[in-house]
C-alpha cells in the first residue's frame, strides 16, 4: 500500500537563479499532505564533461530561459512518477535516468531531471515529518552525522569576477573553530576585516563583489590576494584557527598549451612549482583544480608530492561522475571529489560519487554553483554524508548565507559535532 507516500502531483516553473538567470523549480506533493521544492543551480566555469543543462536558445532571456525542461518534467517526468513511492529515492532516480535516455542527460536536461530528484527527496522527508538530513542520511547508509567546515569564498577572481587574478576561489576555513556557529563567525569577522583592508588600500571600487560574494578588488597576482586575506586574518587574531583553500579552477586559464597566470606562462611543471612554493609560504589546506579538466596526470604529480598534508580535490577533473573518480582513483590523481549535484545530474549518482570516494579513503567536499538560489539542500546533503566540508561561497548574500544559516538551524536542534578535527592543524 501505498497510501501517504503516493506521489500525487509534481509540478515545475521557472524562477531566477542569483546572477538572474532562469533556472528551474520543482514542487512534489504526496497524499500525506507531503510537500518538497528544489531549485537548481547553475555553473559559470563548467567542466566540459558535466551533464547538460537544456537551456532554450532564441532571443528570450538571452536564449537562457528553461521553458523546455520546465515542459520536460510536467509533460513528460510527472505523468511517469505521479502514483510511485516517494520513499523509494533510487527507484525514482532510474526512472528518471531512463527516460532520459542519454550519458549525460541531454535529452530531459540535467536541470530537468535534477529539479524532480532533489523535490522527491524533501518531499519524502516532509511527509515522514523528518528532518531532511535524517532522511538522506538513512538513504545514504552512514553511521554518523557531523556539521561541515565552512570553506568561505572570500575572494573572487577567474570567471566569477571582472578582476585580472587567475585563480577563480580565495577561501578560508576555520577549522580551529570549536562549533560550526563559531566558525561561521569568524568567517564572517575576517570577511569585514578584508571589506576595510581592500578600502583603506584600494579604495571603495575594491570591495564589488564577485559571483559567489567575495569581494573581486584590482588585484593581479595571486600572492596578493593570499597576503591581504592573511593580513585580515591575522588583525583579527585567528591565525591559529583558520587556514587556506583556493579553487584554481585551472581550465579556465589553459591555452591548450600553457597556463597563463600572474602574468606568466606556465607549463604543468612550473605550475606545480608554483604550487608547492605557495604551500610552504602560506598556510593551504586544500587545492581544488589545479590543472585543466583533462590533466589526470599533472594532478597526479601534484597529489602524491604534497596530497599527505593537502587535500587536491577535484571538480572539473571528476564532474562529480563515478566513472572518471574511477579513472582518478587508478591514476591516483587526487584525494578528494567536488560533490555538486547538477554535474550528474541525480541524488542517486551523487551518492555513488560520494561511497566511491569513501571506499577509496578519499575525501568529499559539497558545493553550491556560482549561479546559485536560496534553496538550502546541499547543507542537510553536507550533515547527512557527513563529509566534513561545505563551499558556499561568502559569508554574505541571500543565496550562500541560505546554506549557512540552514547550518546554523541543524547545530541548534542537534547534538553533531563540528568536523574541524578532521585537519590537522601545524
Ligand atoms: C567551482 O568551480 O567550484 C564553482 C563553484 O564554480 P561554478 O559553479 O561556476 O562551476
Ligand atoms: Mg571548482
């Protein structure tokens, strides 16, 4: 019987994501007065190999609109799950998969099929009156849950700001932080601190900020943006308790032939150079994509060098698809995955993602995208998989603070602990 947990409409729309971009919301009821929503995020430095997110082309909305993978899930997606289980998450996500039809979800759009995947699962939580963390926690299958290190953007460059630095992410983390609320306020703390360097040094042009929030001042080099964010750490005493992340997102600046950064041109073995001096002179924790989407064997190099005291997580390199973390496990070309759930496209593939990672004593890092929207999901998905990190941007702006303030709620009613012992501090 299935009574309660009886999908009894699904329905999708378009609303705007953070930059105003259309993006699409999927709304799931059941007959036990369950309700779930899911909005869907959008990436600007996209890896090549993620799942395709359908846009419309045409004129309208600069040829971005979604109206077509909006009709995709109530034309074609709702009447195939309308009268299913909600409970049964994998049952649903093949569902969806085989509707498809295609590798990489091209013919429903990613953005279509997501929309649904992520709704059923708040919807199932809803009508068990559960908390959503609880819910995919069960689903997940792992004994514990903990609250996640925040990695704040604090910093923007690459594609998400109109400033000259290579390096798209300039993260902190306080990991010496006792709770998650403890850390969100340092995060918070040493992100105003860095507001009243860039102006006392810049002046106030210097303090725009980026997609993600961070602040995108006229800086060129990537020593200088690590050094006035050690400046801002260091005038607000945390020097002990917070360390540094930086996502290089590194496709974004290969010719084909060279990296062209800091106003130089750089080949993998300079790069990694590079990379190692910038390990010993600053306090890095974690390297996210330091070479371009296809380099499994610069990454390699990198990861075995220096990855027993840095994580190098990937992103573009994995889109967070099993079969190239498998080819990155052989190849030993990391030790961690970007987790982002709209690069695969389904809750299912992502936890496959995630156990694989595990399974391989790699580490797993949820993300939000840089077009992101208030919904909250990837902070109950961050507890639930209790992997111990969360990027989400800023400590500032509706759509990132929405992930941090979520957090904020689950440390309240819970008794997880806060994840930061998970790094060693030296
Ligand atoms: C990233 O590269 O990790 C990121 C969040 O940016 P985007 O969403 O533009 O891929
Ligand atoms: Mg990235």
């Amino acid at each position: 019987m299935l009574d309660r947990y009886e999908i009894t409409s699904v329905k999708a729309r378009q609303v705007l994501d953070s930059r105003g971009n259309p993006t699409v919301e999927c709304e799931i009821r059941t007959r036990g007065g369950g309700f779930g929503r899911a909005i869907v995020p959008s990436g600007k430095s996209t890896g090549k190999h993620e799942a395709v997110e359908l846009r419309d082309g045409g004129l309208d909305w600069n040829g971005k609109g979604v109206s077509k993978a909006v009709k995709n899930v109530n034309d074609v997606i709702a009447p195939k799950i309308v009268g299913t289980d909600c409970r049964n998450q994998e049952a649903l996500d093949y569902t969806l998969i085989a509707l498809d039809g295609t590798p990489n979800k091209a013919k429903l759009g990613a953005n279509a099929v997501l929309s649904v995947s992520l709704a059923n699962a708040v919807a199932a939580a809803s009508t068990k009156d559960t908390p959503l963390y609880y819910h995919l926690n069960a689903l997940f299958g792992k004994p514990e849950m903990t609250l996640p290190v925040p990695f704040f953007n604090i910093l923007n460059g690459g594609e998400h700001a109109g400033n000259k630095l290579a390096i798209q992410e300039f993260m902190i983390a306080p990991i010496g932080a006792k709770t998650f609320s403890e850390a969100l306020k340092m995060g918070a703390e040493v992100y105003h601190e860095l507001r009243n360097i860039l102006i006392e040094r810049y002046g106030r042009g210097a303090v725009n900020v980026g997609d993600e929030g961070g602040f995108a001042p006229p800086l060129k080099k990537t020593r200088d943006a690590l050094d006035v964010i050690m400046e801002a750490i260091h005038r607000q005493g945390y020097e002990s308790e917070i360390r540094l992340s930086i996502d290089v997102a590194a496709s974004t600046f290969w010719t084909g032939k060279y990296y062209k950064i800091d106003g130089k041109r750089m080949k993998s073995e300079r790069l990694l150079k590079f990379y190692t001096d910038l390990i010993e002179e600053y306090p890095i924790i974690n390297i996210e994509d330091p070479f371009h989407e296809e380099d499994f064997d610069s990454f390699a190099m990198l990861t075995e060098r220096v990855g027993k005291d840095v994580q190098i997580t990937g992103d573009d390199l994995f889109v967070t698809n099993p079969r190239r973390i498998e080819q990155g496990i052989v190849k030993k070309s990391a030790n961690a995955i970007l987790l982002k759930l709209n690069q695969i496209g389904t809750l299912t593939e992502a936890f496959q993602a995630a156990r694989l990672a595990y399974d391989n004593d790699w580490y797993v890092m949820v993300s939000h995208r840089s077009g992101d929207t208030e919904d909250p999901f990837i902070a109950d998905l961050a507890v639930a998989i209790s992997c111990g990190e969360i990027k989400a941007g800023a400590p500032a702006r509706g759509e990132r603070t929405a992930k941090y303030n979520r957090l904020l709620r689950i440390e309240e009613e819970t008794e997880f602990s806060y994840a930061g012992k998970r790094w060693v501090l030296k």
